[in-house]
C-alpha cells in the first residue's frame, strides 16, 4: 500500500467513474483507497437515486472523483478492476 500526504490531495477533483451499480463503485472506492488515493462518491438522490438502476443513459447513480494529480493512476487501478469495457 503506498502512503501519500494528505497535503498533496489539494488538487481539483474530476470524475473517474459512473456506474449504476454500487457493487462497481465500492469495489473501486476500497482499491483506490488501498493505493492511497483519496476519492469521492457522489450518490444520486431523489427519484434518480430510488430508480436509477433502470434509468438509461447518464442518469449514474455512484460518481467517483479523484484529484487531478491521481487520475491516471487511478484510471489505471479502474482498468485493472472493472475492465475498459464497464459500461459507464
């Protein structure tokens, strides 16, 4: 596991991921973690968050940001996780 300080996660967070599915996004919030790196996740509310599961499209309702610095680590990590081929 590699340590990093928290003082160099200042950066802007940019979106990693959208799935619809939380057994993707917690799969990959714990393997971020496990690396170091901070993320985010956003969970949607209201009648996207009660039914997005059947929703199309961009209605995701997990969205995992991380800074900008670790993106393309942690793009890597998603790769190596859910595959290039999840559907967002």
């Amino acid at each position: 596991m590699s340590e990093k300080n928290s003082d160099e996660h200042s950066g802007k967070f940019i979106e990693l991921h959208a799935t619809r599915d939380m057994i993707y996004s917690d799969m990959l919030k714990g393997a971020l973690e496990e690396e170091g790196i901070v993320c985010l996740v956003k969970r949607a509310t209201g009648i996207h968050g009660q039914y997005g599961a059947s929703l199309p499209g961009d209605l995701a309702m997990f969205r995992i940001y991380v800074t900008e610095e670790d993106y393309e680590e942690a793009n890597n990590i998603k790769e190596q996780i859910l595959g290039e081929n999840e559907e967002d």
